[in-house]
C-alpha cells in the first residue's frame, strides 16, 4: 500500500493530544486524511492543542475517549498514554490497528533515519550526532521524542537529508513498518517498571528499533553493557559495537586514553579523551556511539572531533551551573532513574551532597550505596520517595528531609564548604512536586541564582 492510500481519505484516530498528537492530525490532514483527536483531560488543560486544533480545522474531543474512536481505520496513540486503557482494549478487540507517532510519520519520511534509544543518554546522544552531520554539511533533522515531534518537520526532510531520531520505548511498543537506516541501542537498564511489566518487556519494546532492518543497515551497540550484550537481539542489521576498551569485536573504542575507530579497514584516531567537553563516563560511551555512527556516513574525524571539543552538553543533564562561595552546583533533573544517578556519582573524584528524591518508579536506590561510597557526604532527599531513600541508604550515608528543593538546597548550602559540590540528581520521576524534569531543574538553578545574589542569604555567605 502506497503511503498516500494509508493516510488520504482514512480516518485516523488519534489519542493524546500534547505535542505529538497535535503534529500528527495536522500532517494526517494535510495529506487528505480525517483525523479525529481525543484526549482524557479537560479542555482547559490543553489550551495550545486544542487552538492549534481549531485553526486547522481537525475535530477533537477532551474530558475523556468516546466511542468515536472506534470509527477509525486506525489509531495514532501518544507516547504517554498507555496501551492498558480501556479505549485502546476495545480498539484492540474490534482488530483496529494501533501505531506510534513514529510510525505514521516514518510512512512520509523520504530521508534515511538514525534511531537512538536506550534506558539513558538517549537526549545528549540524538543532540550531539545532530551537531556532527550539521557541522559535516549534511541536512539533518533532529527530533522524535526530544520535544519536537517527528510528524512536525517530516514533510520537510529532503531525500538527500539525514533525520536524527531519539525513539523510547513507549514508540517503538506500536511500530509496524518503522525501519531505521541506523539503529542505535546505547544501554539498557531497568526503568519504568511501573508501566512496564518486567525488565524482559521493557527490553524487547527496545530491540524492536531492529527488527524492520535488512543487512545493508546498521546496528550500533554498546559491547560495555551486559544487558544488551547477554540478549538475544534478532536482527538482520550489521552490528557495530562501541566500547570504552580495547576490543577487535568493537569499530569504535578507547586506546591510550583516545577514541578511535575503525572504518573501511583503516584505524583512525579521533579524539583525546580528555578533549571531549561534555564530562564524565557516561558521556564517554556517548561521544563513541556518535563517533560510531557517524563514521558510517563518512563524516571525517576532524568534524567529530571539532564537535565533541565544543559541545557542551544538554540542560539538565550534568549541567554546570556555577559556584556559590567555593561550592559547586551541579543541574542533573533528567537522572530520573538509579543508574543515572550512579553514573552522575562516577563522574565526580570529590565529596559531593546528594539532592535526590521525587515521584518513586519502583527502583531500588541501594546501587547507590556502591558507587556514592568515600564520595557522598550527606543526602537531602525530598518528594514522595524520600523515606524510601532514607530507608535504603540510611545505613551508608547521612540523609536529611526537606519539603520543598529550595529549602533542600538552602540546608545543602549550610552544610557544604568550599571545594564540594552540591548535586542535584533525583533517581525519581518529578511529577509529585513539578509539571516535569525540567521545571525541576530551573527551580534548582533559581534558587543557586538566589544564592548568589545572596537573596535573604547575605549572612550564610558572608560565613563561607
Ligand atoms: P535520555 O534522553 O535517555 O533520558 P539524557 O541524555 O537526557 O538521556 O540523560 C538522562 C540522564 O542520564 C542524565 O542524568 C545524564 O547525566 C545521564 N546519562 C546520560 N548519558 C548516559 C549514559 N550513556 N549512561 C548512563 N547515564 C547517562
């Protein structure tokens, strides 16, 4: 079926309406089909959807799913709305086809696609391959889960382009002909189990990113990664592993403190490690799986390593934000699970106080235990989770409660001297006390900027 006779004249139903909804019943109208938008919440919270809605003329209805929607050819369901709900069961049971967002907008993309998933480093990662192609001369666009919907700039991609892609798991759970040029899976480790099943299930919505793949396209992996490597993955992809070791298996990897990779039977040296701005391990593997796939578009070492001298990295994700009398602040709201919490711990040689707490995911905190120990001088744990922290890792480290993060960084500010760093790293989603992570993260920053400016805090600075 062509792409015109899947969209023109079909009706399209379309739950979830914020952002990716919207994008995706202006392109479904735009090529002559009739979309229909539905989402749960009132219409007073969705203020922009439903003017933008208005003004292309595309019917809609909030406050709740009617039976509307099952007099559809087939469903575009947004990212956050779970596949549980009963409306998407009864579309189920009545055989109506159920697709991402990604989906639909892949059936008009005419470029191929980079797709980038993962448990963490999906953003930073989709941010600075965008940043390398750019700088390369290649017309790239860079989108998907990262805030600007695929749906919205698709019909502007030229075939000649290059679209960058950060995809979860929650899109790639509904794709059907979805088929990346490359598929990049930068690591996996348990996250939203609270609507996931199981760890297993949560995998296998990843490894899907593959499964459209032929042998002409590539797979990027991550060698260092026991969940990916002990996985069955079925692909017909070439696999291209990266590594921060010295590895044959792997094409771009770490020698003598540098990046290199191997490419058409040639080893070349990219980077210094130490030249690479944005910090820590974490972004080590990284700037290897950029590395990694954009030697497969020939883009030469000197662009990749002019990039990852300057790219400083992406808000909220170990985001400098500055001193206050001698104490560094560290911004790193998006570590809303575990692991980036421990690797944000990784990234530091010096005593740092721990800013954690939030909307809990059903993760285990204890990890760390392991890698805050001789770093971690005192926790200040807040939000929903904040006995769960105290009960998990009370034993190792002091923990301390406050009510609201600017208290939290007002106590954290007493406590530190200078040469330590405060670091904001919640573990936990935000949504008990914020709209989002990244509410979370200017709040942080606000009150560090109120810090500075010694709002009601002249005298506590005054002492350092
Ligand atoms: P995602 O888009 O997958 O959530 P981000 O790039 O936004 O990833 O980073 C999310 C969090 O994970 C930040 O706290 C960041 O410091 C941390 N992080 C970034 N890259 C990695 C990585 N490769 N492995 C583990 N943690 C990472």
């Amino acid at each position: 079926m062509t792409t015109k006779e899947k969209i023109n004249g079909r009706k399209i139903g379309i739950i979830g309406m914020a952002r990716s909804g919207v994008s995706a019943a202006i392109l479904a109208e735009n090529l002559g089909g009739i979309p229909f938008v539905s989402d749960a919440k009132a219409a007073s919270h969705l203020p922009v959807e439903t003017e933008r809605l208005k003004a292309a003329g595309i019917a809609f209805e909030t406050g709740g799913h009617t039976a509307k929607l099952l007099d559809s050819d087939y469903l575009i369901v947004s990212p956050g709305v779970p596949l549980t709900i009963d409306i998407i069961k009864q579309a189920g049971s009545k055989g109506i086809p159920i697709f991402s967002e990604i989906e639909f907008a892949y059936w008009v993309c005419s470029s191929p696609i980079v797709a980038i998933t993962g448990s963490n480093g999906k953003t930073t990662t989709t941010t600075l391959l965008g940043e390398i192609f750019s700088h390369a001369g290649i017309d790239t666009f860079v989108g998907g889960n990262i805030g600007k919907p695929f749906s919205e700039f698709v019909q502007k991609i030229p075939t000649k382009g290059l679209t960058v892609l950060e995809v979860s798991n929650f899109q790639l759970e509904t794709i059907s002909d979805f088929t990346p040029d490359t598929s990049i899976i930068l690591n996996l480790t348990p996250d939203h189990l609270d609507r996931h099943k199981s760890f297993d299930h949560y995998k296998k919505a990843k490894f899907r990113i593959t499964e459209n793949q032929s042998k002409e396209q590539v797979l990027i992996l991550n060698l260092d990664d026991p969940e990916t490597i002990g996985s069955q993955i079925e692909t017909k992809a070439e696999i291209k592993y990266f590594t921060t070791t010295v590895s044959k298996q792997a094409t771009t990897f770490v020698r003598n403190n540098a990046i290199f990779s191997r490419y058409k039977n040639r080893e070349e040296e990219i980077i210094k490690i130490k030249e690479i701005l944005i910090p820590g391990p974490h972004n080590l593997q990284n700037a290897l799986a950029a590395t990694c796939a954009a030697m497969r578009y020939d883009v030469s070492p000197d662009v990749i390593k002019k990039v990852l001298k300057t790219f400083p990295g992406v808000e909220h994700r170990m985001e400098k934000v500055g001193m206050v009398a001698g104490i560094n602040f560290i911004n790193d709201s998006k570590a809303t699970n575990v692991d980036s919490v421990c690797y944000a711990l990784r990234s530091f040689d010096m005593p740092v106080y721990l800013l954690a707490g939030g909307r809990d995911k059903n993760s285990d905190f204890t990890p760390i235990a392991k890698y805050g120990k001789n770093k971690i001088k005192g926790i200040l744990a807040i939000g929903e989770a904040k006995e769960k922290i105290f009960e998990s890792l009370g034993q190792h480290f002091p923990v301390q409660f406050a009510e609201t993060l600017e208290d939290a960084v007002r106590i954290l500010f007493e406590m530190a001297i200078p040469g330590e760093t405060i670091l904001l790293s919640p573990g936990c989603a935000s949504f008990d006390m914020f709209d989002n992570f990244e509410q979370r993260g200017r709040a942080f920053k606000k009150a560090v900027s109120n810090l500075k400016n010694g709002k009601g805090e002249n005298e506590t600075i005054a002492k350092k």
